[in-house]
C-alpha cells in the first residue's frame, strides 16, 4: 500500500516556524548552491546567500560600500496568499 508523502519544502513554505527551521541549510535553487539565511514571513520573502559569489553591496548613498554574499530573494507566496511554486526549485543538499 503506497503512503502520500509530502515534501518538506512544500510543507516548510506553508509554515512560518518550519520554514524559519531551515536557516542555515544548503540548498540548490536552480542549479546553484546557497544557504537559508533569513526567512520574512510577513514580507513573504525566503532570503537566500550565494556560498560561491559575492556582490558589492551599497551604502545609503548608492556608493559601493563592501564585498557580501550574493543575495537571491525568493517569494514564499503568490499575490494571492497561497504558497508560492518555487519551493519546487529548492532542493536540501
């Protein structure tokens, strides 16, 4: 007798406390390796930092300030409330 699984990512990015429990953690999202590094529940936004590239990030002034981790901001869930796709692109590695 099959069992339905559900995958985890899909129950994280429908749960604020799973989600955020994954802070810290490998993940592949398109083919390229980040860490979790912030979860904004209310802002809907999964924050992730590139373990391989780095950005130059601004100052308030627009003027280059320092080298920081490429930064991918990821929608946890459409315009319409319900649990955004993208959870399909991550995997946990």
């Amino acid at each position: 007798m099959a069992t339905d699984t559900i995958n985890p990512l899909a129950a994280a990015f429908s749960d604020a406390a799973t989600l955020r429990a994954l802070c810290g953690r490998s993940v592949r999202y398109l083919g390229e390796r980040y860490q979790v590094a912030d979860v904004l529940w209310e802002d809907g936004l999964l924050i992730l930092h590139a373990s391989d590239r780095n950005a130059v990030q601004e100052d308030s002034f627009g003027r280059p300030s320092r080298v920081v981790p490429a930064e991918r901001r990821i929608a946890i869930h459409n315009e319409d409330g319900s649990v955004s796709s993208a959870w399909q692109e991550l995997e946990l590695i």
